[in-house]
C-alpha cells in the first residue's frame, strides 16, 4: 500500500512555506511560538494577508494529537498566542521550511521572472519564487523545485505593470490595457471587457441581514 501510494503521489524531499510581510507563520516555524498579536499589512498579495493560518491546524494535528492541538486553538482563540512543545516544532521543521518576502522584493521577482524568461506572475506566485530563492542562498540545495502558480497576473495588473515597467500603473481597467501592452502577454477572456458590462449586483447589506439577503436572491 505505501509503494502504491508512493508511485500515485509525487515524491517531495521539502516544503517551503513562503509568506508575505505577514509573516507569522515564518516566525513560527523559525521559534516554535504562535503570536497573531502583531501588526497587521496590507500587501499587494492579499491572498496571504493573514495572522490565523487555518491550515496550521490540521498540520498540528499530524505533528502531536487533537487534545493539544485543540489546546492551541483555544490559545490562539483567547490569548492570540501559543508556544508548541520542542518534539512539535521539530517535526515540523523536517518537512518545511519558512521564509518571507516583502512587496519590494517581489516586485523585484516579477521583473526578474519576466526579464529573463519572458513569463509573466503575479503577485503571490512572486512570494514563492523570492522564498525559494533565500532558501537556496541559505542552503545551497539547488534541487528541482515546483511552484504551484494560481492566480493571472492580470488580477493584480496595476502592480504588475508596475514591477515590469517601473512606471505608476493606469487606475482601474486601464491598467489591464497597459499590462498588455507593455508585456503582450493576452488578457484572459473572463477579464477581457469588463469595463462595458452591466454591474449585475448592487445590494449592500449589514452583516446581520446576510442571511435574508442570501435568501431573498435564490428564491428569485
């Protein structure tokens, strides 16, 4: 069963976690020590934007049991902190290692990505391409390396265009067109036009009437 497993799977050596200037979970697997009572940023990969990794939770699990991983959710939950025991941490940190990279930095990846290969990432993937190069300037371990991309470029085409060219990007849609231009990279056909379509929703709502709004709209 595990050599089935092994050929269906893909055989990976090590993880690296990679986060933006939000780097909580950087500094948790460098010291053991959970604490989402920092700073809070605003980044231009705000996917990552986050101080609870809801991840984290199902990882503790693995590395000790639930009594203490439930122990650490309740930790977080009333304190905002928590420290895992030494056998934890070092589980973890045969599997992953973490880095973190700032806006400057990955506008500086997306330049350098685009430069050199002609290829075009976005935001977030540009966090996991500077990650994995401070991991290899600390380790020297040039191993193959996979990085799972998600997102087009051109949802965040102002600060794409930005880190391509160097110049302030247009406001809004425009933007779209001026990464298009510079790079020639095709706009995806589901952002293509957005600016002469009808705006179909326009209900704002308070969070108490979330429900009776999400009801009103299905049973239309």
């Amino acid at each position: 069963a595990g050599y089935a497993a092994y050929r269906m799977g893909l055989p990976v050596g090590r993880f690296i976690c990679a986060s933006n200037q939000n780097n909580v979970l950087t500094d948790f697997i460098g010291t053991g020590v959970y604490n989402r009572n920092r700073k809070f940023y605003t980044t231009a990969s705000p996917s990552m934007d986050i101080l609870i990794s809801s991840n984290l939770e199902r990882l503790l699990y693995f590395c000790s049991d639930s009594i203490k991983t439930t122990e650490y959710m309740q930790l977080q939950k009333k304190e905002g902190i928590y420290t895992v025991e030494p056998a934890v941490i070092e589980k973890i940190r045969a599997m992953f290692s973490g880095y973190c990279a700032d806006d400057s930095e990955c506008a500086e990846e997306i330049y350098k990505i685009y430069s050199q290969f002609n290829y075009l990432i976005d935001t977030h993937t540009s966090v996991g391409f500077a990650c994995v190069e401070k991991y290899r300037v600390d380790t020297w371990d040039n191993t193959v390396c996979v990085i799972d991309s998600t997102a087009s470029p051109y949802k965040f085409s102002d600060r794409v265009y930005e880190a391509v060219t160097g110049k302030k990007a247009p406001e809004g849609y425009a933007a779209l067109a001026a990464l298009n231009e510079a790079t020639k990279v095709a706009v995806p056909k589901p952002l293509c036009g957005l600016d002469t379509r009808n705006i179909r929703f326009t209900k704002i709502c308070a969070p108490a009437e979330m429900s009776a709004a999400v009801r009103e709209f299905i049973t239309k």
